[in-house]
C-alpha cells in the first residue's frame, strides 16, 4: 500500500519520460506473471547469442554429438582464429580479415561523407531554400521508400560510365546515395526546430552561407550528428546488398565475404568456424550498440519519423 | 491585405542592404551546397527509375539496348513460376511478419510498461537482434533450424523424441523460418517506439479509466492503443520498407530455397541482372516492384487532396 501512495505523485512530477501505467501492487499473481513473460521473451532473445557463442567455443567432434545448448566440454579458440585468419572462400583462404579491413575502410569513408552531405541538404532546406528544394527533398523521400532494385542496374552502368563501377569511391557514393533521404531528413528537422533568431541574427551581421553553416549549425548539430554516425555506422557495416552489386572482388564488406565463407564450404561444413565468423561479423555493430545506448533507439526513431 | 503583407515583408528584409542581390548571391552557395542532393534526387531517384522502365520494354540481354518489344517482359513475368511464387512469398511474408513483428510488439512495450526492476536490462536484450545484420541473423537461425544438430535434435536428446522443428528442410514451412528470423530481428524496435508512444499517452486518461472501473488490459487494447496513432504508423512504416526490401535474410538463411520456395522480387532482379542475363526481364520486374510504393504514395496524395478540400469548404 506504502508504495502505491508514493510514488502516485512521482507519476504526474516526471511525466512523459518516468515509466507509468498500472501500478505496481505487491507480489501478486499478475506481477509474476508479467516477470515470467518478459524471462522467458528474453530468454528467445538471448538464444542464438548463446547458441553462436558455445558452439563457436567447441571442437567439430563434439557439435556433431548434438546439446546444441550445451556449454563446450572442451573450450577451444581454434576456430576463431581460423575464421578470422585461415578460412576460405572459393580459391582464398585468408579468413575474415580481409573482409573486415575492407568493411572497416568503406565505413570510415562513408559515414563522414554520406553525413557531411546530409547535414549541408538539411541546412540549406531549412535555411536557404530555393526554387524546387522542396520539390527536391519530396523526391529524396520518396526515394527512402523505393525499392532498392529499381534503381540499382541503371546505377551501375551509370558508375561504370564514369569509371567507379566496383572500386572503393564508388561504394562509398553509393552509401551517400542512399543514406541521403533518411539522414538529411534528420538534420532537416532538427535544423527547422532551432529558433529562427539564431539564423537571422548571423544574417544580420552579414555571414554567408559557408560561415554560418560552419560557425554556428556545425557546433550545434553535434548530438543529431551522433545520432546520424550510429545510424550510418550500423547501417553501413551491415549491409549487404550494395556490397555484393557494388564492391566488387577488392573491396568485398565483411557481410558478403562470411555469407561465401559459410555457405560455400566445399567438404566438411565448420560450424564451429562459421559461428565465430558469424559473432567476428556482428561484433562492430554490438559494440556501437551497448556504447552508445539509449543514443541508438533515438536514432532508429529519429530515422522512422516520416516528413 | 496583400499591400500590408507586402510592407511586412520589406520590413523584415530591410536590415539588409540589397535585399533581391544579396538574395540572388546566397541561393547560389545553397545549390552549390546541395549539388549532392540535386544530383541525387533528380540523377538517381528519377532518371535511373526511368531507365529500369524504358529497359523493362526492350530485349535487353547482357548489355542494355533499345530494341523495344512492348510488353513482352512483363507477359513473360507473370508467366514465370519463379516470380508468382515470389510475389506470392513476400505477401506471406510481409502480413506474417508484420502481423508478428506489431503484436509482439505492442505486447513487450505493455509488459515493459509495468514499472519494472531492471527495464534497461531487458530493454538491451530485447533491441540488440537489430544492430546485427540480416545477414548474421539469417545465419545463426539457419544453424539454429539445423535439422540434425539444431533445436530439433536438441529437444530430441533432452527426451521429447519426436519433436518436430526443423521448417527450412520442408518447401511448405520455409518462409515461415525466415519469418522468425525477421521478427526476431526487428520486434525490439518496434517494442522501442511502441513503448515511447505508450509513455506519451496523457496520465489523466489512465486515472479516468481507473475511476471508471475499467480493468488495465481493456486501457491498454481500447483507450491507449487507437490513442498511439503515430507510434504505430511510424514502427508500421518501418517494417513495411523491410519488407518489400527483404533479400539479406533470405540469400543468408535459404538461398531462396528449398527449390525455389522461399524466392522473393528482390532476389529475382539481382539474379536477372546478374546469373541470369536478362536485364529486360530483371527490369520488369524491378518495375512492377515500384508499383506498390506508387500505389500507397497516390493512396497518400489523395487523402491529402481530400482532407484540404474539406478544410476549404469548412471555411
């Protein structure tokens, strides 16, 4: 009883963010049940993470005797330092690495770029529009909901025209590409909600363009700008698609190289190699996942809001 | 009225001293700035769209040409087996996804909302499937499906020996493997701004519906849930652009099989423009993929239409 009458104020002092809803009574029935349900969904969750993690730890002997749940009798790092070093693809057998450089070098171009750009589009739209701007950021929108193969062929003769079909500047346009609706989306909202003072202000003292985007907007627009290198980061380093049309043999992302290493294993299939490619895969995005938290649902959110 | 909107106006623009040159100057540097997004919309999201549909009526092989052979392509399309099952699959797929994908859920962000020990916790549990990507999640769960070292022969050991689940082995079954790959992926997002939605539904409607006598789960399903509108229209929407879009899971869990069971129109194109050679039929059917997105952008535009006609009447 204590506890209900106390934290009822709290309810209305915090609003919106504090959790709320059906108050919590003492340990009754209903209150299990919910503990039961949220266990045993994270439970489901937790599973192929657990999965990956103990059979990337066991020796082919022992995965073939099944307890798929089981913890390894025998712990063994052999197969990830085959994964990451020795497994082969077709002909190459150097493991992950490669595809983990390359994956890491189209990252690291191609997030600042792809946002750099967005964050220009998003201050021009909301400062400096022009005639058609709008009309032009109606197109991007609708390109956010496109099907990516509608557009991929014509892209590719396009970028073979102009000599980049397959080669590293040529993936990083084409992660500008199409990063661009839903990021400069993002910046453009976020600059329409500063006050238009600020803007007017610079106007008045006689800044342009240039310096009041780097002078002003830049400094300011550091949060959504996390936002928007998580978003990229995660994004970019999990695609697929555009890494297996667009990359071509030199640049191939880890993402396409772990799918060839695990699905064309010619002879004996190494679960055990293919888990520990598998978690080696996903560790850059988990990684900028629990850093960064909370940041990482209000980029997904900030992303979804339609214009 | 329009000579005190004009004087307004001159008003505001006056602090500066060359009002129309200046103006003319700084539009400049701003399509300089969004060359990018210039060459983007109208280059990509127009010009390329038009191209696919130009080849889409030519015999193009290898190489794009112009020898226009009318509809052909498309009678071809929908002649192929490999595509109506497609087309049919990301149906399937699409309504058991999301169906799955919104219930779920809405279901998370409700018992999440229960003033709960440990929310961040099982907020992290529940969100990371989706900072991985389709591809791993398409591996792991292929693994997990294993028919003789997965889940099945798992359960089986345990005592339960005839246990069934093993779905990617039966043509009947697969997508709905991949379907549980999906959900698993993506539900925590959808529980993220679910539960942002119900924590931003006003307090007074939850004292109301207490004073009223009106038992929680009824709030949740008939008060709070229609008063969530944009929550649910935003996760919806999300999942919806995955949906159409869906090709990494499948190519990591199924390859499109067993057969030709699991094929969906985005694996068609790729494998058309690429194995196949035939860019005029991958065109085709990159096309008609556009139609759905048209046919909800037209459904949107005459909403729009209609509701600002109502507003003018009113006034």
């Amino acid at each position: 009883m204590t506890s209900e009458t106390m934290t009822a104020p709290k309810i209305g002092a915090t609003g919106a963010v504090e959790p709320r809803g059906a108050k919590p009574k003492k340990l009754t029935i209903a209150r299990v049940g919910v503990y039961a349900f949220l266990v045993i969904a994270a439970l489901f969750f937790l599973m192929p993470l657990w999965v990956m993690i103990v059979t990337s730890l066991k020796g082919l002997p022992e995965i073939r005797l099944g307890h798929l749940f089981n913890l390894p009798a025998q712990v063994t790092f052999e197969p990830w330092l085959k994964a990451w070093d020795t497994a082969c693809t077709g002909r190459d057998c150097n493991g992950l690495k490669p595809g983990f450089f390359n994956s890491l070098k189209i990252t690291l171009l191609s997030v600042p770029v792809s946002i750099v750009v967005a964050m220009i589009n998003g201050y021009a739209l909301s400062f400096w529009k022009y005639k058609g701007s709008d009309l032009l950021f109606g197109i991007l929108i609708f390109g956010a909901f496109v099907p990516y193969q509608v557009v991929i062929y014509p892209l590719i003769i396009g970028l073979s025209k102009v000599g980049l079909f397959a080669t590293l500047p040529g993936i990083v346009i084409v992660h500008t590409i199409f990063g661009m609706p839903i990021l400069t989306l993002l910046f453009r909202n976020f600059f329409a909600s500063l006050p238009p003072e600020l803007f007017k202000a610079a106007r008045v003292d006689g800044a342009g363009f240039w310096q009041i985007f780097f002078q002003i907007m830049l400094p300011m627009s550091v949060p959504i700008a996390i936002v928007a290198v998580i978003l990229q980061t995660t994004g970019i380093w999990n695609d697929f698609l555009f890494g297996t049309v667009f990359a071509g043999r030199e640049n191939m992302p880890m993402t396409v190289q772990l799918n060839n290493i695990v699905t064309t294993t010619t002879g004996v299939r190494e679960y055990n190699v293919n888990m520990a490619a598998t978690i080696l895969t996903a560790a850059v995005p988990l990684a900028v996942y629990f850093i960064s938290g909370k940041w990482f649902v209000r980029g997904i959110a900030a992303g979804a809001v339609k214009g | 009225m329009s000579q005190f909107a004009q004087g307004s106006e001159a008003a505001v623009s006056a602090p500066t001293q060359h009002p129309r040159r200046a103006r003319r100057k700084f539009n400049v540097m701003s399509i300089v700035g969004t060359t990018p997004m210039i060459l983007t919309a109208v280059g990509v999201f127009v010009v390329c769209i038009i191209f696919s549909f130009i080849w889409s009526f030519t015999n193009s092989k290898l190489f794009p040409n112009f020898n226009f052979i009318g509809f052909d392509q498309y009678v071809r399309l929908w002649k192929s087996d490999r595509w109506n099952i497609s087309v049919g699959n990301v149906f399937v797929f699409g309504i058991c996804s999301l169906g799955a994908n919104m219930v779920f859920g809405y279901l998370l962000a409700v018992f999440m909302d229960q003033r709960i020990q440990q929310e961040d916790l099982f907020r992290s549990i529940f969100l990371y499937p989706f900072a991985m990507s389709l591809v791993v999640t398409g591996l792991v769960w292929q693994w997990m499906f294993d028919p003789n070292l997965g889940i099945q022969s798992a359960v089986r050991q345990m005592g339960w020996t005839d246990f069934q689940f093993a779905p990617l082995t039966n043509q009947a079954t697969a997508i709905y493997g991949v379907v549980l790959g999906g959900v698993w992926n993506g539900v925590g997002v959808t529980m993220a701004i679910m539960l942002a939605g119900l924590r931003g539904v006003d307090s007074e409607i939850w004292k109301a519906a207490k004073i009223d006598g009106i038992p929680a789960w009824r709030t949740y399903l008939f008060i709070v849930l229609p008063m969530m509108k944009g929550a649910i229209l935003t996760a919806f929407i999300l999942q919806c652009t995955g949906v159409v879009r869906v090709f990494d899971i499948v190519i990591a869990m199924t390859q499109g099989g067993p057969g030709i069971a699991t094929q969906m129109p985005a694996i068609y194109v790729i494998q058309y423009i690429t194995d196949r050679v035939n860019v005029g039929q991958g065109m085709a059917a990159a096309s008609t993929m556009l139609l759905p997105v048209i046919a909800v952008i037209a459904l949107q535009g005459l909403l729009q239409w209609r509701s600002k006609r109502k507003k003018e009447k009113a006034i």
